[in-house]
C-alpha cells in the first residue's frame, strides 16, 4: 500500500468520523433548526463515503434520503417560522418563557392559551386544591401565601402553577393578585394534550419550569436573608 492509498484510506476515516460526530452533536441541539442542518451535513458526509469508500450504494441511496426528508422539513419549518407574527404580550411569553423553540412551535403554544385580565383579590390558586390553569404573568403583581403567611410575589414573566399543573398535585401555595393583573392561561388538560404532541414544546415547557423554579427560590431566599439580616449562599 502506497503513500497516497494510506492518506485516501485516512482521509475516508475522518469523512466516516465527522458524519458520526454531527450526527450525535445534532441530537444535543435543542433547536429543530439547528438539529436538521446538523442532520443533513451528517447525512451528506456519510452518503459521500459510502460512495467513494465503502462503494456502497444501498448507502448512499438511503443517506441522501435522509438528507431530503431533513431539508424538506427544513424548508417548511423556516416557512412557517417567517410567516410567523407575534403581538407585543405574546413577543413577552415567547422571549421570556420559551425562547429555544422555533416560532411556528410558540404559535401552537400560544394558541392553546387564553389571555384573561383580573382585578386585584382574583385567586389564581388555592393552597390545597387542584389547578386548573398554568398561569403566565404578563403584567402586574401577584401574593403567595403558604398557610395564609406571605412568603415571597409573582410578577411579570413568572408561571403560577407549574409544579400541581405538571404533576397533578394540589397547589402549594395559594397566589392572589393585589394589583390589576394580565395573564395568559393554559387549561391543564388542553396543555398536556399538546405537550404529549411535541416534544420540541415539550421540552422547552420543562426547562421554563426549572428556570422558574429557580428564580423563585432565589428571590425567597434572598427575602429571607434580608427578613433575619442574614446573607444568601
């Protein structure tokens, strides 16, 4: 074997390599657009091994499929995507809660909610009871009281409700608006139906949750180490 076999060898190697790698770095993207064109270039690498060094072309025949069916749901996605338009309220939801999915995905989302406006004293959950809504705060202020004591306020861009709406216990807390208050509000049952649809909404509902989740706690937190003059860690 000569010189230039051994570097054409090598060289298919990498090519064989690399259609892996994107391939795996493509089911990490937690953006479908992101995924399909990492999809494709992993497709398009393979089949051009398969063509030139494994001389396979059963191959290469099934990889470029994959790569069709990758830029044809591509093309739609980024059609959809352009012919998307946001009110200012909704831009709010789609930037501050689920940013990471395309915009025809916070379309469905937002479809499947209804914007609701609430003087002040409107529960929007009862300690102890089931929720039946996930609420979205879009504007004005909100009391949370465990036990009727006040422990911590929801404000613009905070869920109410996530934990009993995702796992179907009673609320913890319960949450009364004391100022004039707008939301958008997903109706536990229609919510699940389409979170049991599409994974892409799925998971950026989930990772919402945990991001404000951990808002929360750092908010009580710092209120209680300023309730004792302590110092949070």
């Amino acid at each position: 074997m000569n010189l230039t076999s051994e570097a054409l060898i090598g060289n298919g190697a990498m090519i064989g390599h690399a259609s892996y790698v994107l391939l795996i770095a493509s089911m990490l993207m937690t953006r479908m657009v992101w995924l399909r064109i990492l999809a494709i270039g992993s497709g398009v690498l393979a089949a051009v091994y398969s063509a030139f060094w494994l001389d396979d072309p059963v191959s290469v025949f099934w990889e470029m499929l994959f790569v069709l069916t990758n830029v044809g749901q591509l093309t739609i996605t980024s059609y959809l995507n352009r012919r998307t338009r946001f009110t200012t309220e909704e831009r709010t939801f789609y930037e501050i809660a689920v940013p990471g999915l395309e915009p025809a995905h916070a379309r469905q989302l937002l479809q499947a909610g209804r914007w609701v406006d609430a003087e002040p004293g409107a529960v929007l959950t009862r300690q102890g009871e089931r929720v039946s809504d996930l609420v979205f705060i879009t504007s004005g202020e909100a009391r949370v009281e465990v036990d009727g004591q006040p422990v911590g306020s929801c404000a613009t861009g905070d869920f109410v409700g996530e934990i009993s709406v995702s796992t179907g216990i009673p609320a913890t807390a319960t949450v009364t608006a004391v100022a004039p208050i707008r939301y958008l509000a997903f109706e536990r049952g229609v919510l699940m139906k389409l979170l049991g649809r599409s994974s892409e909404i799925a998971q950026a509902v989930e990772l919402s949750y945990r991001h404000g989740l951990r808002d929360k706690l750092i908010r009580a937190n710092m209120a209680m180490a300023k309730a004792t003059g302590g110092s949070t860690q």
